[in-house]
C-alpha cells in the first residue's frame, strides 16, 4: 500500500494575463464561479480526497488571496446577530486551521516546474498532490478523490488525463502510452506542448497530478524546456525510466478550462444549471437569448 497523500501543492504565481484587466488588482484564482472563488472548488476538492496540508505557491500581487483564507469574527458575529444560518455555514466552510495552510513566494516566474520546486521543503519525502485552480472538475466523485483511490492500486505517480481534439494537443502535456487499461494508462514518454503534428497521442494531462517525492529531485537539476519554463512534465516524465513509473487516469466528470474566457463562460453556465436555486431562470434565459440570437441571423 502507497504512503497516503495528504498534502497539496497549490500553483497559482501567474499573473493571469490573459484575464486583463480585471486580473490587474483580482488574482485569477479568487475570480467568482457562481458564488465561489475559483480557489474554492480546488480547495473542496483537495479536502474530500483526504488532504489536510494545503501549500500555495504565490507570488507579489496575489495577497487577496491570502486575506480569503482568513477568518472574519466581523462578518461572523454580524450573520450570528442576524440569524443568517446558511451563509454563517458558508462563510465556516471557508475557513482554514491554523497551520493547515502554507504560502511559498516564486520569485520569478519560471513554469510550473519551477514552482511546485518552491515547495520542496515543505514535502520532504512525501507523496503530494498538485492541483491547478484554473481546471475546473465537475464530477459526482471528485477527481482528486478518484485519483487517490487509483493510486492506492498503481503506486508511482498518477496523471489526471483525458483525449482532446489533435488540433489542441499542442495546448497541453500529452502522453504516449504503452499500455492502455481503460480507465488508466501506463505511461512510457510526456512531451509539453508538442509541435503540431508531433503528438504521440492526443490523451493530455489535465491539471491534477499525485506524484512521488522523486519528481522534487527530478527538478533540482531541471532544464528549461517548452516554452523557456522549467516544466512540470519534463520532470514527471524523467520518473518513467527512473522511478517508481507513471499512469495516466481517465478521470470520470466534466472538466472546464477556466484559464480561458471560453471555459470560464462555459464554467459559469453549466455550474449555474446545476444548482437548483438558479436552473430555471438561467435557462429561460438561455432559451430566450440563442432564439433571439437565431432570428437575427
Ligand atoms: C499546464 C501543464 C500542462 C497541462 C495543463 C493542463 O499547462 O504544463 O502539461 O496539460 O496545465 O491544464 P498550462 O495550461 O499552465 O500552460
């Protein structure tokens, strides 16, 4: 049996360029989905597949998502005096123990590699999971959760993936396979970001990883790969010959690229639906707006 995964790396050091100009004073991961922060859903997520060690790696810029982890007596006492029940739970459910939480600076940005290395002493020799903010999962069983339970049968290190279209693997880590078992993948080569047409597969890794203490070796030493950065994937894929080997896990639920303005419209929506407080007028809505959108065409 794997030593049990109970700590997480969070990376969220980006400037999230691409979200100008309300990422200018609102870092990318306190943006709102629904009613939650970003964050949140990651942090959910991290706390139902059993971690209880949640490190961020951050950098300048990004202390309002310090101060969201902070307990508020304020605002507490004022939903106590109010009777505001729900939102009192709401509002605890936010809420960190002390010393449960760990804020790593990356001075430079230098790829994800490079940050999850930030959080090396903080590790030791330890699995750990890393998780990025902006892939958004709906699923009935979380997807860390999943992968937890995966890993307990496989060892080494787990790789959440899932096949996009050709044209897209040039967005993402990809796999080349040499066994395929279904719902997971034994794992022989990882290229980032490979050039179109180069692909050994169009099977990509999706931002949840479980990985062995190994990988923070691996990027002692690391070289810059795809795109300058020191990349996660290169250091993951030295584990194949190296190490204790590599799956890939077709993870079951929806994932949404909340990096992109697309994903996070689509996030929106579908997250939106599935609560039954918002369903019926978000899709009237929707109904109204696409035949008013059909008719003017
Ligand atoms: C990162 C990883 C990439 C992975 C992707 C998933 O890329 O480097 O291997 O496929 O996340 O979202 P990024 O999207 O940060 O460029």
């Amino acid at each position: 049996m794997p030593k049990p995964v109970t700590k997480a790396i969070f990376p969220v050091a980006g400037m999230g360029t691409r979200f100008l100009p309300a990422t200018k004073s609102v870092p990318k991961e306190i943006m709102t989905l629904v009613d939650r922060p970003l964050v949140q859903y990651a942090i959910d997520e991290a706390r139902a597949a059993g971690i209880e060690e949640f490190i961020f790696v951050t950098a300048r810029g990004k202390s309002a998502l310090e101060d969201y982890f902070d307990h508020s007596p304020e605002l507490e006492q004022k939903l106590i005096d109010s009777g505001k029940d729900d939102l009192l739970a709401e509002l605890r459910h936010t809420y960190m123990d002390s010393g449960q939480i760990a804020y790593i600076r990356q001075h430079k940005a230098m790829g994800l590699g490079h940050a999850v290395w930030c959080a090396r002493r903080l590790i030791g020799d330890e699995p750990f999971a890393v998780m990025l903010p902006d892939d958004v999962i709906a699923a009935e069983k979380p997807c860390l959760q999943q992968m937890v339970e995966a890993y307990a049968e496989t060892g080494g290190s787990v790789v959440a993936a899932m096949e996009v279209a050709p044209e897209k693997t040039k967005s993402y880590g990809i796999l080349d396979v040499s066994e395929d078992n279904g719902t997971t993948v034994k794992v022989k080569g990882m290229v980032e970001k490979p050039a179109e047409g180069t692909a050994p597969s169009n099977l990509a890794v999706i931002g949840r990883y479980i990985l062995s203490p190994n990988i923070m070796s691996h990027l002692d030493n690391a070289k810059e790969g795809a795109g300058g950065e020191i990349q996660l994937t290169d250091a993951i894929a030295k584990e194949i010959s190296s190490g204790e080997g590599v799956h890939g896990f077709r993870f079951a639920g929806e994932r949404y690229d909340c990096g992109s303005k697309s994903g996070f419209l689509q996030a929106t929506v579908a997250f939106g639906m599935a609560r039954p407080d918002l369903r019926d007028d978000l899709l009237d809505f929707l109904s109204d707006i696409t035949a008013i959108q059909a008719a003017a065409q």
